[in-house]
C-alpha cells in the first residue's frame, strides 16, 4: 500500500461559525406588514367618515329617493347583465373547447380581444355611432360586451381541465349527453362561473367611464358628479360608504353561492384532455355566435374609430397634446408598475416562502382593495391628504399610491407565480455546490424569477396606462393622461379628435390580453 | 481518524422536538442510512449537516472542523457537503451542461474533458449534455444530480430519499448504480430513507430514528437480527413475537426449547423470530398446527399458522419458499431454524 498520505494531511482551516438570525424572514414580514397596513386606508376611511358623520347625519344622506334609484339602478344592471354574459360565456367556452367548431383556437383569441378596449371606449365607439344611445339597455349591453371575456376565461380554462373520465362514468351510469352537462359538467364549473361573475359584478359597481359616457346613473357616477360639483364631502363620502356596502354584497352573495365547494380530481396521474364533440350539420351554424359577439365588441369600435380617423385624415394625430399625454402615461405607468410590485414584493416572497395563518390574514390585507372601486380609494386618499397631509394633495406621489392599492393584487398574483418558479430546494442547491448567497441570488433566483416578476410589472402597466377613475380625482392639475385627455375630448364631444387615444390605449392594452389568455391557458397544466 | 461526528445535536419547532440529543459517528468512506418512519427527523439531521438547518444544541465536526456548535452555524457554501434531493434540483434554466459545471471553478482549463468524465462516471451519455432537465427521465436526472454534487469532490455526500420518487423496477438500478459510484469514488455518503429495504442493501452502517432520538445504529445484519425493541424489529421487517421463560441457557416457549442469548437475565421475556426463520414440515418433531391462510407471493408464501396448546391459541405467520407451499387444513409441525432473540427488557 502507497496511500497513506491521509496521515499527515494539513488540518483544514476553521469555518466562520454565525448564528442564523433569519433577517430576511423578518425583514419582510415587518414590510409587508407596512404595507398592509397602507392597503387598509380605504376601509378605514370608510369606517372613519361613518363615525364622524354620525347616525343621524348619515341616515339622513343615505335615506333619500336619489339614494333609492341609484340603488334599483345598479341592481338593475347586475341583474341584465351577469345572466346574459354567463349564458354566452358558456355557450362560448363550450364551442371553443368542446367542440369541433371550424378555427376554434382563433375564435378563442376573439373571445378574448374585448379585454384590450377599455370599458368607457367601447362605449364611447357605440355612443358616437347611435347618438341616442341611453339608458338601462344600453348600459346592459355595453356592459356585456366589455366584460364577457372575464367570464369567458375562467370558465373556458376549467371546462379544458375537466376529467372526461367523469363525463364517460356518467354515460356508463346511463346519463344522456344532455342530463350530463347539467349533472356533471355545469355543477364542476360553479368556482369559475361564481368567480367570474364576482369579477364582472365588482366591476359594473366601480365602472365610471362607461356609464357617464351613456348616461346611465350609477353610485359611481353620482359619487363623482356630487365630487366634482360642490366637492360635497360628506355626500360623496356616504354614497361612497354604501358603494362599498354594495360590493360586500355582492363577495357575500358569491361567497354564499360558491358555498364549501372545492372540485378536484381524486386520483393520481394527468388527466387527458377531452374529446371534442362533433357538431355535424351545426359545424358552421355555430361560427355565428362567436362572429356575432366579436362583431359587437369589437367591430363596432373599430368601425367608430376608423371613421372618426378616416374624416380628419392624418392631421388628427398631429395634436401636440397626443404625444405630451402619451409620455405621461407611460411614464405613469412605469412607475405605478415599479411601485406596485416592490409593494407586493414582500407579500408575495412570505405567502410562497413562509406561508401561515399570520401571512394568509396580511395577503388578505393586500388582495382586499382589489375589489374596491377605484371612486373609492381615490376619495379615501382625497380625505386623507386634504386633512392630515396637505401637501401631498394632488401630488404625483398620491396618484402613485392610488394606482399601487388598486393594483396590488394583481401584482402579488404575478409576482407569487414568479417566486414560486424558484423552490428553496434549488436555492440551497446552490449553496451545496459552494455559492454564496449573493451568488445564489443572481444565478439562480432572479433568472427564475425574472419572468414572473415582468409579467406582473407589465400587467399592472397596462392596467395603469387604461386607468380613468382615480387619475381624475387624484391627478395634479393639468396632468394629460390618455384616458383623462380622452375623456376631455369626448366630454366637449369632440369625438374625431378623441379617436387617436383611444387608438393608442388599445394598442397599449393588447400584450395585457395575451398576457392574460396565455396565463390561463398555462394554468391548465400546472 | 474519524470522519463525521454528530453530538447531542437536538433541534425544536415551538412544541414538536424534531432532534432529541442525537449523536452519531461516521466512519471514513462508509455509506450510513438513517432510517425512521415519516416525522421521526431524519431529514432534519440531514439539514442540520448541510447547514440549512441550525441546531439549538449539540455539535457537528467533520474533518475536524466545526460546522455547527449550538445555534451558531458555518454556511452552507463553505462546507465541502455534497447533496442529491428526492427530485434532484436541477436548476431548470441551466442544461444539463449547466448544472454540472454549476459548482466548477468557471477557470477551469479543461472543463469540458471534466465534464465528460463526470457523465461517465455516472453511467450516461456525454452527448446528453445539452439536454434540458425537464428533457430527462427521472432516473437520468437524478443521475445528472449525482453528477453535479460528485463534481466538487466533497468529503461527504448526503442523500434525501433520493430514489422515492423513481419508478419500483427503475429504483433498484438507479440504487445500485449510486452505490457503485460513489464507492468508486471513496466518498462517505448517509442516505436517508424510509424503505427500509433499500435501507438494508445500501448501507453498511444503519441508524434508525424515531421520534427525533436515534434508537440504535450498527450493521443492517446486526439490526435486522438483534434489535434493540419491538417497533425497530417491526420497522426493518416482518417479526413474530412469542412470551418466553428465560432458562439457563436459551429460552422456551410455545415452540418448545430454543437457543437463545439471555445475558445472564432470568424470569420471562419477548422473543422475536424472523417468519422466514420457521421450516414447516408434515411430521414431527415440533409445534403441531394447522395452515389457517397462505398468501402466495411468488418465490415466497407467507403461511398463517394456528395452533392450539393447553386450551390456549397462538396464530403466527410463516414465510417459506413456495416450492414448499403447503395446502389450507394440513396440519404442519413447526420447527425454528437458528436462534431466537431475547429482546431487551423495556425500560
């Protein structure tokens, strides 16, 4: 034996000893904490204003006809609205998915093209186009038309995931196709269409472009109208106050509809995707509903702007202010999208990395005010700027934050989505082939990250740059956003030279809408 | 000179006590499997030794140098550990070229010649080195693993149920293919695990866990045949337990007289036998007793057993090879081939 070197090997040199203190956990615990904390605001506003008015005072503006009326009014439009764009939203979702309907996949994409024109453009593309264009069915079916697609994706995205296992089990218990859809199918689509529909539901309270454009009074209108016409604060604030009231009505009616309910597939294994059902003689007929809506929802504003653009020719893009308003908006965007993520940074590295009870309650904190209206938010940082910290009224800097509370979960759904692309097993890989954790960081997790994290940056971006509500109230004056320099323009009715912001916010929006089909489509698999 | 030296190592979360006062040794180039049923803390000493994990007591030296003394902790970048997870850990945005030069020097002069040979010590093609992870079959990508952790040489391997998640027939050559690398290679490695049949044909040196304390460590034969209670001789396979009066020399029982070491103790006591250590046979001498059950398990059967002594029943199963398989109502007489053992008296 030669080997005997291991004898005298030199003694290896002793190792850093350091106690793991777990700063970073608790650095971002303390963050998101903050953070929550500012994402309360609104809800504390609401409660403030309640209390500080007083029982008699708020009775009194809350018990009145014009109170009433906005009330039925926006029951009204709940009630033409979701059943409606349930019905075609299952319609839709079964023909592009189940079906062997001609371009299935394109139609899909049609489905989904809706989402890039925002809500008070597509009205404004029927308005200008029927000048008489009023009231409650109006409402309904603008209203139908913007946000089919909120149904249509969930709706679509579980109707792929279902196990046709279940469907053959039901035929084999002697089910017809028809008994099928009803028993088995319809009853495993209930999380999306309830989901949906909160989604669809929430928005019809918050929207305020639409229904000023159409002339259809809802409590966000009014808030907005009491707001600017007298900066009446306490009846602004009340109807604010029953506004919220109104969207907690309608979580709860989901919530209860929704019940216990949790659909998963028992058993182990990828399930295989469905056969699709062959149409026969309805192959083409069927082309139509798909066609007919796009036609609605998308042919109409197209037909609207190229007229407008076509009768001014080529000096309407001319305008000095377009391109003034255009760099506004994208650097609004930029910011409120850097904001919004750093925001959610914290949240979203503690609800994948350290998940429990303490973090489920913040991340509820931080997901919140996405079911707010934005009228809401808006006149909760009003209040509080005007009264604790004046020179903070009007500032770019409350607009930002604005946009960050409105935006905040979308920012923590991306961004969760992006850290958990990066499990601990391969940080700790990392450093058990000798990286540190800076090293670590920048050849592991952020390569993982990245993709995530842009994703959601850009997703708040696009819903910044489309974003009307809060920017009126909250902008500094003489702030040119396309939407607020739009809606200068059409307020005046100068709808020509209005058509190019619109042009661009839909061009601005596109990536959203594919960001959006592409992310349901990849939820299937995951 | 000793290689891995863990000492009353406990660790807590809140109320649960994950480690309780653990020490073990390692010897140099031995291949150890800690073993326990889920939650018994297996994969947290693991982590402790890895430095992902810090104790709340107890020192952990390899080589002589500390790793851990209490909660203070050298990090896990400077310990020359190297680790294969259940799924592997492949860094998915890497190639598989990637991923193993990912602990190299990025000066290396020859590194792909490097590379190579790591493939081929692993048994795989080099010309898988462009392939992406999710491009590999999981036996292939926990290989690449392998490969990655082997290629900054380190002084001590440690997996984590490394092969639970590879498929039944796969699992055993992807074992055995892990065990000859890395006795090749001379590495001390401690494989946790809770199969306790990979356990036994991998280690040389086995310690099982329960509860956070380690119960017994030694020769997967010697704890097999000699362990120290019931649950551990339950754990490592199937046992058959009989009340015995301690003699003089050996035991008797139902059975009648067997061989036995009783350390000088006297009174009464447990005895376990192995169902494989019973040879049935149609006459006497032996137990008289009728087949109640067989289970056919192909080379195997295993054989309930029911005999009737002094108005009191005893059932017990038999394993027997099935060239001998009996028929249900014959009537057989047991007899015991080696020696019983007298487990230790609890407490």
């Amino acid at each position: 034996m030669t080997v005997s070197l291991s004898l005298d090997a030199p003694a290896l040199p002793a190792l850093p000893l350091r106690r793991q203190r777990n700063l970073a956990g608790r650095a971002m615990l303390l963050l998101a904490s903050g953070v929550a904390l500012c994402a309360l605001l609104p809800l504390g506003f609401i409660l403030w204003i309640a209390i500080e008015t007083g029982w008699q005072t708020a009775l009194a503006l809350i018990w009145r006809p014009r109170v009433g009326e906005l009330l039925a009014n926006t029951l009204l439009l709940e009630l033409c609205t979701l059943p409606p764009a349930i019905g075609f939203a299952l319609a839709l979702a079964w023909l592009t998915e189940r079906s062997d309907m001609p371009g299935a996949k394109f139609l899909s994409w049609l489905a989904v093209a809706p989402l890039a024109v925002p809500a008070f453009v597509q009205s404004y593309a029927w308005v200008s186009l029927f000048p008489r264009f009023h009231g409650l069915p109006a409402a309904a079916l603008v209203s139908v038309l913007a946000y089919l697609p909120f149904l249509y994706l969930p709706v679509a995205a579980q109707m792929r995931r279902l196990d046709p296992e279940l469907e053959h089990a039901a035929a084999s218990l002697g089910q017809s196709p028809r008994r099928i859809f009803l028993r088995v199918v319809l009853p495993q689509l209930r999380l999306a269409i309830c989901g949906g529909s909160l989604l669809v539901g929430l928005h019809l309270l918050a929207e305020y472009g639409l229904y000023a454009m159409i002339r259809f009074d809802t409590f966000t209108t009014a808030i907005i109208d009491q707001f600017q016409s007298s900066y009446n604060g306490p009846a602004a604030n009340m109807l604010a106050g029953v506004l919220v009231l109104s969207c907690f009505g309608v979580i709860g009616l989901e919530w209860l509809l929704r019940g216990g309910a949790r659909y998963a597939r028992i058993g182990s294994g990828a399930p295989r995707p469905a056969p699709r059902r062959r149409l026969g003689a309805w192959r083409w007929p069927a082309v139509t509903l798909p066609i007919a809506l796009a036609l609605l929802g998308l042919g109409v504003p197209a037909l609207t702007l190229s007229r407008w653009l076509m009768a001014d020719g080529d000096t309407i893009w001319r305008q000095g202010a377009l391109v003034a308003s255009l760099a506004t908006t994208l650097g609004y965007a930029a910011a409120g999208a850097l904001a919004a993520v750093a925001a959610a940074l914290p949240m979203a590295w503690l609800s994948v990395r350290a998940p429990n009870r303490a973090t489920r309650f913040l991340e509820s904190c931080h997901s919140y005010p996405g079911a707010l209206p934005g009228v809401v938010v808006a006149l909760a940082l009003v209040t509080v700027t005007v009264r604790i910290a004046l020179p903070l009224y009007q500032t770019v800097a409350t607009v930002i934050l604005a946009y960050v509370l409105m935006f905040l979960p979308r920012a923590l759904v991306g961004l969760r989505a992006g850290i958990a692309q990066v499990p601990v097993e391969l940080e700790r890989a990392s450093a058990s082939l000798g990286r540190n954790p800076a090293r670590t960081l920048l050849a592991v997790t952020l390569p993982l990250a990245a993709p995530g994290v842009a994703a959601a940056m850009a997703l708040v971006a696009m819903g910044v740059a489309t974003e009307l509500t809060a920017t009126l109230l909250l902008a500094p004056n003489g702030t040119q956003t396309l939407a607020t320099e739009f809606w200068a323009l059409t307020s005046e009715l100068d709808y020509a030279k209005a058509a190019p912001y619109a042009v661009l916010m839909i061009l601005l929006s596109l990536p959203m809408t594919a960001l959006l089909h592409a992310q349901a489509r990849r939820s299937l698999n995951a | 000179m000793t290689q891995l030296v863990i000492s009353d190592v406990s660790k807590r979360y809140g109320a649960t006590t994950a480690l309780d006062r653990v020490s073990l040794t390692v010897e140099p180039g031995s291949r150890v499997a800690i073993v326990g049923p889920s939650g018994s803390g297996k994969t947290t000493l693991l982590r402790v030794i890895a430095g992902f994990e810090a104790p709340d007591a107890g020192t952990v030296v390899l080589d002589g140098q500390v790793l851990a003394d209490g909660p203070a902790i050298a990090p896990a970048h400077l310990r020359r550990i190297g680790s294969v997870t259940q799924d592997g850990a492949l860094f998915p945005h890497l190639d598989v070229a990637g991923n193993l030069g990912f602990g190299l020097d990025g000066s290396e002069p020859d590194r792909a010649q490097r590379l190579r040979e790591l493939m081929e010590l692993v048994e795989l093609d080099p010309a898988m080195l462009t392939r992406k992870p999710h491009e590999l079959s999981g036996g292939q990508q926990q290989r690449v693993a392998l490969a990655r952790a082997l290629a900054r040489k380190p002084a001590l391997m440690l997996l984590d149920e490394p092969f639970s998640a590879l498929d039944t027939g796969l699992r055993e050559s992807v074992r055995q293919a892990v065990a000859r690398v890395l006795t090749r290679a001379g590495i001390t490695t401690i494989l946790v695990t809770h199969d306790q049949g990979e356990a036994l044909s991998f280690a040389d040196q086995l310690a099982v866990m329960r509860e956070g304390k380690l119960v017994q460590t030694g020769s997967p034969y010697e704890l097999y045949w000699r362990p120290a209670d019931i649950e551990t001789a339950l754990f490592l396979g199937n046992a058959v337990l009989f009340d015995a009066r301690i003699e003089t020399v050996g035991v008797s029982c139902v059975l009648g007289r067997l061989a036995a070491e009783t350390g000088g103790r006297s009174g009464s006591g447990t005895i376990m036998l192995r169902p494989e250590q019973f040879r049935l046979s149609p006459v006497g001498p032996g137990l008289e007793a009728g087949i109640e059950d067989i289970d056919f398990r192909g080379a195997q059967c295993v054989v309930t057993l029911l005999a009737t002594q002094g108005g009191a029943e005893t059932r017990f199963t038999a394993q027997v090879p099935s060239v001998e398989q009996p028929q249900i109502g014959d009537v057989v007489f047991v007899s015991v081939k080696g020696p019983a053992f007298l487990l230790p008296s609890a407490g």
